[in-house]
C-alpha cells in the first residue's frame, strides 16, 4: 500500500474528516470540479456530462424505455482496493462498513439498486447492483478529497483509479431520479416549489445541502417486480410528501394504490406532465409541474403536507422561477433547476450516484403553497 493509501491513524480522524465532508460539501464539489477541465460540462455549471446523455429535446418519462442485463460486467473499482486505503479507519474494510461502524445515519440499508449501465436515448441499461456498492467507492471518493483538503495530503489514489466520473464501466453507478415539483398559479402566473435540507444525521449522502423534492435511489420495494420509472417516482411522492413508510411488501398491488391511480390518471389525462431532458454528472432535479386551480385535486395530501418530511423547507419564486439561481448551497442540480433553455436537468451524483430529470406538470386545487421569496433557513 503506497504511502497516499495509508489508512487513517485513529477512527477519530476519520469522524473529523467524515464531519468535515458533510460541513463542506459545496465547497469541496466546486473544488472537485477543478480536477476535470476537459469534461463537458451542463450550460454554466459545473455539473459534468456526456454529449450522448442529452437528448436533443426532453423525453416523456413515459416513453424511456428500460433493458434489463442479467450478465453485467464486473466493476473493475468496488471500493475495497488498496488506493481505498487512505478513506478507511483501522480494522475496517469498506467504507460502508466504517460508515456503519463509526458514522451511522439513520436511514442506512444495503439494499437492492439499480445499476446503470449505459444510456442509449431513449433507452437506458440496468442491471442488479446494491446500495452499498456505491457507498464504497462513491463515499470513499468524497472522504478521500475532503482528507487532502483537510489535512494537506496531496495524493488521490482511489480518484485516480476512477479516472473518469462519467465512465459507468469502472464502477457501480446508481441512478437516483430527482423531481423539481412545480406549482403553477394560473391567475398570478407565480410559480412555486418545494426544497428539503439532507440531514446528515439521517442520510448517507448530499448530506448537510438543500435538494429539489423528492428524490430517491431507482430501486425496487421490497424486491417487488417494480422495474419502471415511474412507480419509483410515485413511491418517492408518497414518502416525502406524505410520509409514508418506505415498507410495501412484494404482493404491494400499484393498481389498488389511490395515490398511484390518481396520479396515473393525471398523467395520462394531461393534469400532470413530466419530461426528461438527459442525464448528468455532479462532484451532485427534474419537475412535475402544475397548475393550482385546474381544478384536479390530489386528494392524498400532496397540498395539505406542503411542509414536507425530513425537515423540509418551502421555497417560492415568482414569475420565471426555474431560471433564477438559489444563493444558498444547494447540491448543483438544484443550483440550475431550470438547466439549459429553462429546462430541468438531471445529474450523476458524484462519484457515485446518477440523477434523471423529469419535468411534470400537476393540478392541485387552490392553496397556500410556500410562504417568503428567496428564502431558505
């Protein structure tokens, strides 16, 4: 083990640097953004992408169309290298396995993601992977920088061996669908929308930021045949809006579901639209969009819980609302929510995880949305 993959000297230094990570995100992903000069980037930020990723104009989420791989090639990166050394305490092979140990969030499982593999519009490849494959090197890869950072070390081995961020060959890379929910009101053209701080004590990623909601990784409940975009949206709906718990159970019949039927019939009914225009890669939103006072009423409490879980905040703006920037540290989606010609944008987490952007329109009766402009806590 070279001597920039040492291990840390104590699980004290870890907890500093680990503490440190979740303190400075923001600034430490600007920075990162630096080592990639001639990556392509997403418009003006510094969000990192691929020409193949973007289609040439948004994609109904509809329309995307999934290929399952039964027979993935191994990665050639799974976090447990000797170049990982540097990112891990003593006694401990993983990061995951350190996070659990000495850093534990609340919401912490190993469970089964999806894994993208290639992105061919408007068909995207998965096959298995899980959770923690991309806490491993993803995880590892941010502890690594802020480590450099923090105490003036100047190697990056594990960085290095992943060479290119936007190459999904090397390492498991998990999707993660982020949704920038517009409200539309018709008669005052106000548009509003809705923003959660990530709360490290709770999450194993983005922690310490503000995020578009909701967001979660694409993967299955509970093992179930739930293979579609879609029902994961609808899910992630239902937890962070309503606070549902995240149990289904593998007989859980979507059909039977109101929240998923009535959403399901707004989209289908033109009540709720939503687009995907590409995918991107973050050193780390995508929007349902909709009218108030169309007269459709999502009965379940998507306007009552406007509030939202996980200590969510409520954010308005006003006319154009997507094409204004936060000044708050968001995670870079979020800083350019209406991406490229004012449409949203999804993005690949940071070394690990992707983000896919839809746009969707919603009805919702009349209501107080957010309250206070250009305010975040």
């Amino acid at each position: 083990m070279g001597a920039g993959a040492r291990p840390h000297g104590s699980h004290a230094t870890w907890r500093e640097v680990r503490r440190h990570l979740n303190e400075h995100r923001h600034e430490l992903a600007r920075a990162a953004d630096r080592l990639y000069p001639d990556l392509p980037r997403v418009g003006s930020t510094h969000l990192l992408t691929r020409e193949t990723w973007t289609p040439t104009r948004p994609v109904d989420l509809h329309r995307i169309a999934l290929r399952w791989d039964d027979r993935p090639p191994a990665p050639a990166v799974t976090g447990r290298e000797a170049e990982a050394g540097s990112t891990l305490p003593p006694g401990l092979p993983s990061y995951s396995q350190a996070m659990e140990a000495l850093d534990k969030p609340r919401l912490f499982e190993d469970r089964t993601c999806y894994r993208l593999l290639d992105v061919d519009w408007p068909e995207l490849g998965f096959a298995r992977g899980r959770y923690f494959d991309g806490v491993d090197v993803g995880e590892a890869a941010a502890h690594e920088f802020a480590a450099a950072r923090l105490l003036a070390e100047a190697d990056l081995p594990l960085r290095r061996l992943v060479a290119d961020p936007t190459d999904l060959r090397p390492r498991v890379a998990l999707p993660a669908i982020s949704m920038l929910t517009l409200r539309r009101d018709s008669c005052t053209g106000a548009m509003t929308f809705v923003l959660h701080w990530r709360d490290p004590a709770r999450v194993a990623h983005g922690g310490g930021l503000y995020q578009v909601m909701p967001v979660g990784v694409f993967q299955p409940a509970e093992e179930a045949a739930d293979f579609d975009l879609w029902k994961c949206v609808v899910r992630e709906y239902a937890e962070e809006f309503l606070g549902r718990p995240e149990v289904y159970g593998d007989a859980f019949d979507y059909g039977a579901w109101p929240l998923y039927q009535e959403l399901t019939e707004a989209r289908e009914d033109g009540r709720l639209r939503r687009w995907c225009s590409g995918w991107v890669w973050a050193p780390s939103p995508s929007p349902p969009r909709g009218d108030r006072d169309r007269g459709g009423d999502l009965r379940h409490g998507l306007r009552r819980r406007h509030r939202v879980e996980r200590g969510g905040t409520r954010h308005r703006r006003e006319g154009h609302p997507v094409r204004r920037r936060l000044s708050k540290p968001v995670r870079p989606p979020r800083a350019d929510a209406g991406g490229r010609r004012g449409r949203p944008r999804t993005r690949l987490e940071a070394p690990p995880y992707p983000r896919l952007a839809a746009v969707n329109r919603v009805s919702t009766q009349p209501g107080p949305v957010a309250d206070g402009a250009d305010r975040l806590p």
